[in-house]
C-alpha cells in the first residue's frame, strides 16, 4: 500500500530527528512536494534540507514557495531570509522582522526556532548567516 504524502512527511521528520543525513532526505521531501504541491510545511522542510547541504539557490526557491502557501510560518520565512542571505539578494529585512513578530507572540514557536537554530549549527557547524539572522531575532 502506498504511503499518504503526510505519512511520509511524518516518516521524513522522524528520520531528520534520528540524525539522518539532510541529503539523503532531499529526495522523499520532493516526492512529497510533487503529490502534495500545496504542503507549505513540505516546501519549508525541503528549503531546510538545501540549507544544511549548501545549495542556496534551491533552498530561495524551495522556502519562497512555503512563505507564499503559508505566509504566517515563521520558520519558512526564516529559511527564506536564509536563503536570500546566501546568495545576495537583497530584501531580507522584512521576513526577518515578520518571523520574529510570530515568535515572540507565541512561546511554542519561540521553543522551536531556538530548537531548529541549534540543529542547524549542530548539522553544519559554523554557519555566519545563521549566527546573523539568530542575533536579529534574539538580541533586541
């Protein structure tokens, strides 16, 4: 029987939560993204996923596609500042400023950034972007 695009989007989760590699998760977040095009929380995996491998281009396009599904997920328009971080373009300010507004008004959101923030520099080690776009959210 063939799995539902959300199991395998619950599947995909638990394996990125075991430790597995992002590159090898790249792939099943695709397939997901291609049977279920409208996942915002599938984009902003994926986006996620191309952040930790260093292919920023993929991972604009990937978190540009979250951002404008669900405009109101602040993880999504973190890994899109990211993303535009990475390859120059400018604009970056207002996601920034938008994610931390949804942050600071909602205390599970807040737990999970700091969470995901930690995996990132866990995951790729020393990350400048990241360091950057965590100081804008966090040192007010």
């Amino acid at each position: 029987m063939t799995k539902t695009p959300e199991e395998l989007y619950k599947e995909g989760l638990e394996r990125y939560k075991a430790g597995e590699n992002a590159n090898t998760l790249i792939p099943l977040f695709k397939e997901i993204i291609d049977r279920s095009p409208k996942s915002s929380s599938s984009w902003i995996s994926l986006s996620w996923l191309y952040l930790l491998e260093k292919k920023p281009k993929s991972a604009h396009k990937a978190a540009r596609a979250g951002v404008k599904l669900n405009p109101d997920d602040p993880q999504g328009r973190i890994n899109l500042a990211l993303a535009m971080l990475e390859i120059g373009e400018k604009g970056v300010r207002p996601h920034v400023e938008r994610a931390q507004q949804m942050i600071m008004a909602d205390e599970d959101w807040l737990e999970e950034i700091k969470s995901n923030i930690k995996d990132g520099f866990e995951r790729r080690g020393e990350w400048p972007n990241l360091s950057r776009v965590k100081s804008w959210l966090f040192d007010v």
